[in-house]
C-alpha cells in the first residue's frame, strides 16, 4: 500500500472563516427504499424515527461556530443548553422546515421563509459552504437552487453530480460486491463471503432455500436497506429443513413487503463469527477530501443486535490486535483510492465481519456520515486527534430505558448527574440524543480511562434508570 501523507482538511478546521450550512437528512440516504415500504404507518415510523435521531448530530459540530443546522425535528431546548455550555457554542442555530415529509432537502425548497434565512446567512459576501449526511440527489437539487439565487455554495464533502453516482453504487450491496470481485487480483485482503446477486423474489427464495438446507444458515440483504430493516437473518432451527417448505416460508416473509419485490437482493452465506475480535463486527471509517486525498479518521468495533441492527461503536487502539486493524485499515485505504478515482468525495465507512475461519470479511460499505461519526467528533473535540491512544470509548445510539416514568429531558440528566461526563476527570456519560425520549429511548457516548472503567460507568448508567 503506498504511503498516505496528511494534509490540513479545510473542512475539519474551524468554521470561524466561513458560513456553513449543515443538512440532517438521513432519510434521504435510503428513501427510495423508505418509499416502498408497504404499510403506510411504517413508513411514517421509519421517516419518524431518523428525524428524532437527527438531534445526535449537534455533536458532529462540537466546538464548532458560524453554523446553522436544518434538521427534521425541533431541538428540546434543555438539549440544547446542554450541549452548547458543554461544548461552548456561541454563533450556532438549528432550523427546521415548516413540513417534514422525509425529504429534507425538498421540505427546504418548498419554505420560503427558510430560504429566505438561508440567503441571510450567506451575507454580503453570498458564500456558503454546505454539507450533508448524505450527497443525495434531493441535496445536489437543493445545491442547484442555492446557486441560482446567486449564492456561491461550497460543497467539501460531496461529490460534483456527475460524480454523484458514486453514493448509491458503492453504498448498495451489490455495488460494493461488484467492487470486491474486480479487485480479487489487485487487493486479495479485499475479501466477502459468499454470496449471489437476485433480482427476482422467486429465484432468491430458491437460492436461499438451498443455501440455508445445505449450511444451515442464510443471509438475505436488500440492495440499499437502512439499519438492520430490509435484512433477514436465519440460523439453524429458524426455517423448515426440507428445500420445499424453506423456499415457502421464505417466500413468504419476501411478500410481507413490497420493497423486497422492487430491488434486487444479495444472498449470503451466514458466516460463524468470532466475537473477540471487535465484538465480531469491526469497522473503519475515512474521509475523502476535495483534493481526492484518502483520510483515516478510526477503526472500531461495533455494537450489533443478533438480527443485526446497529447500537453504537467501541472505540480505542486495542478494540483490535494490530494485524487485524493494520489489514482492515489497508483495505479501507484501498477501497477509499476506487471511490476517490470514480470522483466520490466525502465520509465513508467499511463493515467486515471476523469469521471463526481466520477470515476477515468486508459486508458493506457506507458511502455516507455514519452512526459513528458524531463520536468520532466529540472524541476528537475533548481528547485531540489522539483520542484513540488517550480515552476508551463506548456508544448507543438508542438505548431503551426500562423506567417509563422518565419522560423528560431534565429528569433524564437529573437521574445520570453521578455518571455525566465531567471535564476534570474525563470521564463519565455524554447525552447525544434527547428527542428519542418520547420513545423511552435517548443517545449517549461514554467515555472511560480504559475498556473496564468505561463499561463500569455504562453498567452503573444503566443502573440509575433501571
């Protein structure tokens, strides 16, 4: 792997020298699956849940000035004091469009007043730089109306739009799968499991079938699913052992939902992990620059549910042995060099799962800001850019608190006030997320001088909500 030599990002530095416009559109990352979601009220409940977990992103700018956030959903205004005496905002405001349809980008186009704000905040100067959590194509519109009200908008951490195909192709399984394939000779550490590519329902309940009969298990993957939904799991004993009933009762939960007949839909081999490295599923994150520049910002291990929905991140320079990050690490590198060479420009991540075999498999790629990247931020902001070296770090980005009596904001700080973080020990609890609370659900980030300090701060919050 050839060298990589670090320069100043102009995007990480402060943002006193320029006005900058931040989108919270999650949605959007995956909304053509969103929108095939059969049951209405789902859907609603997909679009709900990524606009209360919109608030999470405050710490993405954590020290951070002249900036103006447009989320989804209001910020609670404890929330928001607390964040901002705790990472001393002073020229910072979040707006929200009148409508939330799920489409950001569009709900902006369609208010007026916000755009009206929106020109404002340019100035006399009329410069603006704008970033998102995805380069969606309702962003790059967005983008393109900016620009014809005379605004010169900077966009650092998106792709150009003829670029802009990058996003969905390597973000989808197939995409990354097809990349995996093309590099076997160039990158043999760039390995996945076993897998195929369906496009039609039936074809994947028979390919499934027959995978799950033969070894017992199956992964089935929708092309561009969102955080464990559009992804089925079955291990041994879930399915009927005969081909026959296996390829009908997984027809069957393929036509609970419509989306599963629009997409096509990757087919794996259930690999037998090994929880020790990483938790099983490590992870590692980067940044391609304006300049094409590949940029490591960490390595981590995941916090994953057995049905595979993501909780958080454990981050710190021993989550891993040295091999296995040194390899995760030049794998990203390298297929970092394909995304920037194609002209994707902005954050990216890369999924592997440790097998039992030795094996260290790639499983996807986000070609996005990821449920990681706001902790990497605050880290970063409290502990430098060592922070890997200098704190243990823990993340939950929904936990469920048990005690339904606790509704409110302050009643949740008020109940963590022996756990929160405090600034002299560098230790204890950060709230990440506070809107989730009206699903008895909040963000946190812990910080630890070590893994047993940090888990015992955890199991000790946990304890006071119990």
């Amino acid at each position: 792997m050839s060298e990589k030599h670090s320069e100043p990002d102009p995007t990480s530095l402060p943002l006193a020298s320029t006005n900058t416009l931040y989108i919270s559109n999650l949605s959007e990352d995956v909304w053509s699956f969103i929108s095939e979601i059969s049951d209405l009220e789902a859907r609603l409940r997909e679009i709900n849940e990524n606009s209360l977990l919109s608030d999470r992103d405050l710490l993405s700018f954590a020290g951070k000035d002249n900036i103006r956030m447009i989320l989804p959903q209001s910020i609670e205004p404890l929330f928001w004091e607390y964040n901002t005496k705790l990472f001393g905002k002073k020229n910072a405001d979040v707006w929200v469009p009148k409508q939330n349809t799920g489409q950001i980008c569009k709900d902006i186009l369609a208010d007026e007043k916000l755009l009206e704000k929106i020109c404002a905040f340019a100035h006399t100067s009329k410069k603006l730089t704008v970033i998102s959590y995805s380069t969606s194509y309702q962003f790059l519109e967005l983008v393109k109306k900016l620009r014809e009200m005379g605004i010169i908008v900077s966009t650092p951490q998106a792709p150009e739009e003829p670029d802009s195909w990058t996003v969905n192709f390597y973000g989808s399984k197939s995409g990354i799968r097809q990349l995996a394939q093309q590099s076997v000779a160039k990158e043999p550490d760039f390995k996945m499991s076993y897998g195929m590519v369906s496009s039609e329902m039936i074809d994947t309940a028979k390919i499934a079938a027959k995978m799950y009969v033969k070894e017992k298990g199956v992964v089935l993957k929708i092309n561009k699913g969102h955080s464990g939904a559009g992804m089925f799991i079955w291990r041994e004993g879930d399915l009927p052992a005969t081909f026959a009933e296996c390829e009908q009762a997984i027809l069957a939960h393929l036509k609970k939902d419509g989306y599963w007949d629009k997409f096509s839909i990757v087919v794996e081999e259930l690999v037998n992990i090994n929880s020790s490295l990483g938790g099983g599923c490590p992870n590692v994150e980067f940044k391609i620059l304006k300049t094409g520049e590949v940029k490591l910002l960490y390595f981590c291990g995941m916090r994953v549910t057995k049905d595979g929905v993501f909780k958080g991140v454990e981050i710190h320079k021993d989550v891993l042995p040295e091999k296995v990050a040194t390899q995760m690490i030049d794998t990203g590198f390298y297929i970092g060099e394909q995304y920037a060479t194609q002209g994707y420009r902005g954050y990216y991540d890369v999924d592997f799962v440790a097998a039992k075999n030795g094996e260290i498999y790639v499983t996807e790629s986000n070609v996005r800001r990821t449920g990681g990247t706001h902790v990497y931020h605050v880290a970063k902001e409290l502990f430098g850019e060592d922070f890997m070296h200098e704190t243990f770090t823990l993340s939950n980005n929904m936990y469920q608190i048990t005690d339904t009596s606790l509704k409110t904001f302050d009643g949740l700080l008020q109940r963590l006030v022996p756990v929160l973080f405090d600034k002299k020990t560098e230790e204890g609890v950060i709230v990440g997320s506070a809107n989730l609370l009206a699903r008895h659900q909040f963000g946190y980030v812990v910080f630890g001088k070590n893994k047993q300090r940090a888990l015992k701060i955890e199991e000790e919050m946990e304890r006071l909500l119990a």
